[in-house]
C-alpha cells in the first residue's frame, strides 16, 4: 500500500497518543539527538523522519518580534511553512510513504546491518561517517576546521562554532540556562507512544514531584510514572520544539494532532533547524502569543519609527472623512478610549482646495500626518465625473504610500457560502489607472492613461515579497492582464520576475486578472497560501471582491505602506445610502486600527480590541449591524465592543 500522508484521515483525539516513557534516559547525550541512537535501541525505522507542521500563526508573530530571525526563516523557508489543516509538511527531502512492507524491509535491514561494525557518527558538515566519534572529531577539526560557519544569534554573542553540536552546546550552556517556558521535546513514536524532556528547563515548570534533577551534573531524568497528561502542556508550554522520530506516518500524525490541539504553537523541526531557530523560540517563548498578527502588515517598508510623547502617548492623526466616516471614527475613538490604548488622536480636516488647478491636501493635515507618521481614516468621497481629484489618491501620493496591503479574513460566527477565507492582495498605489491623466483629443474621444513604472512596480513587488516572507506565505502572485496590456501590464510581469530572482524561496506566478475573479468566486481556498500583487485598479476591484466573499465592505481593513508614513482606512467608501443613520458597521476601520496598532507595535491592544470585535460579531444578530443581517445601530454595537473587552 503506497498512501501519501497528506491523504491519511485527521486523527481523532480522543486519548493522548502517549502511553508509556523512556525512564532514566539522559538527555544531555547527545547521541540522543543522531539518527544512529534511534538504530541502536532498535526501533524500526524509516530513516530520520522530519516533519515540518507550524501551527500558524506564531512565524509572523516570531518574525515581527525579532526581525533578524527572518534570514532564518527565508532560508528554511522549504521546511518551515504553515500547516494548512489538515494536511501536514513533510520535509521537502523525506518523502514519507505510509508503507508498511517498508518497515520490515528496514527493521530486517536495520538486523544485518547490527552484525557489522556500525558507522554511527556522522561529520554534521560533510556526509562522511565514522565508527568512533573520536575519529569523527578529528576528521572535523582537521577538514572543517578553519571554517566557522554557525554562529550564535543572541543579541550581543559573537561566538561562533564550526559544527551545529558544538553551537548547541554553547547556546544551551550560555544562553538557555535560566530559560522559562520553553520545553524542547523530543520524542519517538512506536505505538502511539511518545517520550519527551524539559532538558534542565524543568525547574520553571514546577511540575513538582514528577521531575529529578541533577544539577551538577546537568541531567535530568524522566522517572518512569512521568505523567504527560495534556493538561500540564496546556498549562505549561506555550511553545514547544517537538522532534519526532518513528516508524509510522500514522503515529507522526497522531501526535502532530494531538499536539495542535493543545498547544498554541507547535513546530516540528530537524536538528539543524532546532539549533537555527532556538534563540527565536526563546524570545517568543517570553513573549505572549498575541504577536501573532493577524491582520498583518509587512514589516519591511513601513516600520513605525514614531515616539510617545512625555506621557507615554502616541500622537496618530485622525481623518474622520465624509458619509459614514464621522460615525465609525466615533466609534474606534470610543473603543480605543474604553481599551485604554495609549493614543492621543489629532483630528485633521482634508477638505480639498484648489491651487494653480491642483487638488492641494491643507497644510495642517500634511503637517500632521508629516509630524505624527501614522493616521487613521475615514473614507474620503470623490464626486463621479466632474469636480476635485481624489483626496484619497492625493494622500497616497502626496505620502509616497506605495503599497495597499488589504487583508480578507473570514469573520467566525458570521456564515457565507466560503468558511475560512484567508486572502491578502498588496495593491500598488500610486500610478497605474489611477494616474489621473486624462484628456479629450477631439470632442467624443477621450484618452486615459494609465501609467505603469519600473521603480513604482518593482516596490510594491519586492514589497510584496517581503510581505509573504514576513507572513511566511510560499508564494507571490502577480495578477495582469498582459495579454492586453502587453507594454504596460508587461512591465510589471518583467519586473515581478526580476524581483523575483531575490527571493528564490518564494514561489513567484502570474494569473490573468479574469481568471483570479473566477477562481476567488469558485473557490478562494487556493489563495491562502499565497500573496497576490497587482497594479492598482485591479488592487481596488479584487479587494471588493474579497469583501463579497467575507460578508460584504463592512468588514475589511487595509493599510497604505510607505517608507516613513503609513495610513490605515477600511477598504470600504463613504456609504453616502446609510449616512447619517446610525446603521454602518464600524468593523474595517475597526480592524483598519489593529493594523495600525501592530504596525506601531502596540499588538497586545491590537489583539485586544480584534478579539471583542469579533466576539460581538459572533455573538448574533441581534449585535450585528444591518449589512451582516443583523439589528444593531452602529452606537449599540460600539457599546458590545467595549463590553467585550
Ligand atoms: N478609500 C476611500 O475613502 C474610498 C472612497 N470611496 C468613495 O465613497 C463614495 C461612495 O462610494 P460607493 O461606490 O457607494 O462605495 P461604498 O464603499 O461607499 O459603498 C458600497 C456599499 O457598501 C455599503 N457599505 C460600505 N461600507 C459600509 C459599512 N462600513 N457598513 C455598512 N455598509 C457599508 C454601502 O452602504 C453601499 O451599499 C464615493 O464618493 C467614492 O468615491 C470609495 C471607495 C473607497
Ligand atoms: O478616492 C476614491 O474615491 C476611491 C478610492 C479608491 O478606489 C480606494 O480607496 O480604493
């Protein structure tokens, strides 16, 4: 039987899948952590088998705390991706098959190869083996010795080794010794079973009286009744490296569930992966999980380097705008007041003025927004046809706010036809169709053009990808219409794929705009993993219908990136039908503002006030506003929120 994993059923959970422990083992064996050692003690094996199942979203929230792990991140970007439940990763070099004839054919191979002398340690930088470690440290330090290519990645250590074990070892003793609330696991599975350590973490846990410890000897051993009820990991991991090696996909699976279950965030790496990436786990593992971001922007362009002021506040411009703008802003000022964020509004007004026939932004507002480097905004009104340029436009021009990253996320407890929508498109936002260079060559013919750049496509590109790095999504999409547009559209195809060559671990592809709003309506399940980019009209009209597929404009946020200064609107426009009327749903500039709060790295307030939006919006209709088929006045929502809170 040849059955892909991927293709066996999602376990039930209804036990733990560990049963009995591996008494008095020493973790501090390094051998442990050898593919030999599991030879040795005779499990029938398949090989090392790696997996890499991340329970999103803790790698966004990792790489936005510690910005110098996402090198880490890219370069293992093969291995370490999001599990997408419920299939899982397997390591890109380890196909697994769930071969039961196999694991004879291995144990039987596993006995003849017991009968002769074994060469169980293998050089970590080479693929050299050898039968004594003795002589496998000489081959190191004779062959690899000058090179010192593993590095410790603590802040401020310039240490640097020439094999993983040696880094490890460094890292455990230098770096690891007070370390709280991270748990590195590893494990086997034979039969469902699985045998862990807290290395000499143990203490913090106080799991009192179910561990021994040494600690002048720097061991620690798991007593025989060591129980791991998954109660004490719901209590005490938050975040665990869970190794596994074993015979069966099935129990792998077993136990990958099992775990998603009960912890927030898991990740199963390889040895070199675990040694890469265990400062990160530290530093997430003090941190809450909140940092996973949901509503994401990327960190590359963008970053906030704005100050509170003498009393702890930020200062954020505040835009109110037009229609249904006044009445939203009210009620995210209210929210914001009630959740204590610590943020001063500055209300500016953007009634457009006319100088020399340009459509001029008021000086305070630019001044505003100038000093603050951040602002939150209502939606704008353009009049059609006739009359002054968008504000809109004039803002992300006159700001150079080159990328509109607009997020569309299922809202639990509100059904439409798709459950677990989870799309992001990066619109480029200065030129293109909206260039606003329009003229009439005879009366009858007019011409408009829409101007496409090189330096203009090739940021909001690169932006892009550094955005799918930062939310760790494989691959970027490029949405054009080259076909038609073969010079304009064609630029920003050629450009995606010269940006593209910087980033040879993100899958780069190209779809016709026609075909992205069929495939999005038929099933927008395959734009999860990914993230599209395109020239802005397209940017304006996908994004609606993103909204279409989560429950309507209501709901969706966006953020217009530039280097310096950053502005958050909701996705939707001024709703002139419902103005007035105490019926608009203040959610996407409610999540609009989350944006903002995690782009000013204020992310606890940011989850804060996601969580009772979207708790009031579970909570019925009777909480909901109209455009969700719901009752409430946009004042009653607003009080739920602060209720939630
Ligand atoms: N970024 C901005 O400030 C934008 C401004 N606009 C401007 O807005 C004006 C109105 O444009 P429309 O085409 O009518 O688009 P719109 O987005 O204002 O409204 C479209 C539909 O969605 C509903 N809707 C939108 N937001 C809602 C909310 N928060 N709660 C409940 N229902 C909501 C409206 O009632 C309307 O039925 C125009 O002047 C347009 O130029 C349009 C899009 C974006
Ligand atoms: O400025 C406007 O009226 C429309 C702006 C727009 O298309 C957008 O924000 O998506």
């Amino acid at each position: 039987m040849h059955a892909n994993v991927s293709q066996l059923p999602w376990p039930t959970l209804d036990q733990p899948p560990f049963v009995t422990m591996e008494p008095n083992y020493d973790f501090s064996d390094s051998r442990a952590e050898s593919e030999d050692w599991y030879a040795n003690i005779n499990v029938p094996s398949m090989g090392l088998v790696d997996i890499s199942v991340l329970s999103d979203p803790l790698v966004p929230g990792v790489a936005s705390l510690v910005p110098e792990y996402q090198n880490t991140l890219a370069q293992h970007a093969h291995t370490i991706q999001p599990a997408v439940e419920p299939s899982y990763k397997w390591h890109a070099n380890t196909p697994i098959l769930f071969e039961p004839e196999r694991v004879v054919a291995d144990s039987n191979k596993l006995k003849a190869a017991s009968t002769q002398p074994k060469k169980q340690f293998a050089c970590e930088l080479c693929a050299k083996t050898f039968t004594r470690r003795e002589s496998m440290k000489n081959h190191v330090s004779s062959v690899h010795q000058r090179l010192k290519p593993y590095k410790c990645q603590y802040a401020k250590c310039t240490h640097e080794y020439s094999t993983p074990s040696d880094l490890r070892r460094h890292v455990r003793e230098k770096h690891l010794r007070n370390a709280e609330k991270l748990f590195i696991c590893q494990g086997r599975t034979a039969d469902g079973n699985l045998w862990g350590c807290g290395k000499r973490f143990h203490r913090s846990y106080q799991l009192t009286g179910h561990w021994k410890s040494n600690r002048s000897q720097r061991k620690c051993h798991i007593p025989p009744d060591f129980d791991y009820t998954p109660i004490k990991f719901r209590i005490r991991f938050r975040s665990c490296l869970l190794k596994i090696h074993g015979p069966s996909a099935r129990d792998l699976a077993v136990v990958a569930a099992w775990y998603r279950a009960e912890l927030k965030n898991l990740y199963i790496l390889n040895n070199s992966e675990i040694t890469l990436i265990l400062p990160m786990f530290r530093a997430v593992a003090r941190s809450p999980l909140s940092l996973a971001r949901t509503y994401a922007t990327g960190k590359v362009t963008g970053q906030f380097t704005g100050k509170p002021g003498p009393d702890g506040k930020y200062t954020v411009t505040m835009i109110p705008g037009d229609g249904i703008g006044p009445e939203i802003a009210a009620s995210v000022e209210a929210i914001f007041k009630e959740a204590k964020v610590p943020i001063t509004w500055e209300p500016v007004d953007v009634t457009p003025s006319l100088i020399n026939g340009k459509t001029t932004l008021p000086a305070d507002a630019v001044a505003s927004i100038n000093k603050n480097l951040v602002a939150l905004k209502g939606p704008l009104a353009t009049p059609v046809g006739k009359g002054h340029q968008s504000m809109n436009l004039t803002l992300r021009r006159t700001f150079a706010l080159f990328a509109n990253v607009r997020p569309c996320k299922s809202v639990q407890g509100y059904k439409t036809p798709y459950e677990n929508v989870d799309t992001v498109l990066i619109r480029e936002n200065t030129e293109g169709e909206y260039s606003g260079i329009e003229h009439e060559i005879v009366p009858g013919v007019v011409q408009s053009i829409k101007l496409i750049t090189k330096p203009a496509s090739e940021r909001v590109i690169r932006y892009a990808f550094e955005y799918a790095k930062s939310v760790n999504k494989p691959e970027v999409r490029v949405v054009h219409k080259a076909s038609i547009m073969k010079l304009s559209d064609g630029l920003f195809v050629e450009t995606a794929k010269e940006v593209g060559k910087e980033y040879p671990d993100i899958k780069l592809s190209f779809e016709l705009l026609d075909n992205t709003s069929l495939k999005l309506c038929a099933d927008p399940s395959e734009y999860k993993s990914l993230v599209m980019v395109m020239p802005n009209l397209y940017g304006d009209i996908m994004s609606d219908l993103s909204s279409g597929l989560i429950g309507g404009l209501g709901l969706t946020p966006s953020g217009n990136m530039g280097n310096k200064v950053s502005i958050f609107e909701a996705v939707h426009g001024s709703a002139p039908d419902i103005a007035g009327k105490g019926l608009a749903n203040p959610t996407a500039l409610l999540l609009s503002s989350c944006m903002m709060l995690r782009h000013m790295e204020l992310n606890s307030h940011a989850d804060k006030i996601e969580d009772a939006v979207l708790k009031t919006i579970a909570s019925g209709p009777e909480n909901r506003t109209r455009d969700l088929k719901g009752t409430s006045s946009t004042s009653h929502f607003t009080e739920q929120v602060i209720k939630n809170l």
